[in-house]
C-alpha cells in the first residue's frame, strides 16, 4: 500500500489546533501529515488555492480536500476517517 499525504491547512487559529492534534492522532505508520501554516509557508496559500480551500482548518488527503472540509464545518473524525485518513 502507498503511504497516503495528508496536509492539514491552518493559520494556527485556536480553532485549528485541535483539526492538526486529531489528524496527528489519527494518522498512521503509512501515513505523510504536513501541517502548512498559511502566515509562515510561502506555498501554502497558493496549495490551498488549487485544492479550492476557502476556509481553515482544512485537510487534503492525496490531493483531494475531505468532504468534511468543504462545507461550513470543518474536520471531524468520521469526516477523515471517510478520507481515509484513519486507515492509513
């Protein structure tokens, strides 16, 4: 199995350190997290555009923006585990 890449987008919000503290619990051995911080990664801004972020915190499973982070709410653990991302 291909390990999986998971970015979780913030602006280290209080509200999106818990969305970066539940990807990193639920990740696994097969999984690559990378937190991109949108004030202090110089891609970042342009990643979350071509990914189609409009808010924060956002997760990206394998170039694709969870479901659970397309709409007004944002990650959730059954929204990543439908990423994918719990069984990584």
């Amino acid at each position: 199995m291909a390990q999986r890449h998971v970015e979780v987008f913030t602006t280290g919000c209080a509200g999106c350190e818990p969305a970066v503290s539940l990807v990193k619990e639920m990740a696994g051995p097969g999984c690559e997290v990378v937190v991109r911080d949108l004030r202090s990664d110089a891609d970042a801004a342009a990643k979350a555009n071509e990914y189609g972020i409009t808010r924060v915190p956002a997760v990206v499973v394998d170039g694709r923006l969870a479901d659970c982070c397309q709409g007004a709410h944002g990650p959730t653990r059954q929204g990543l585990a439908a990423a994918g991302v719990g069984s990584c």
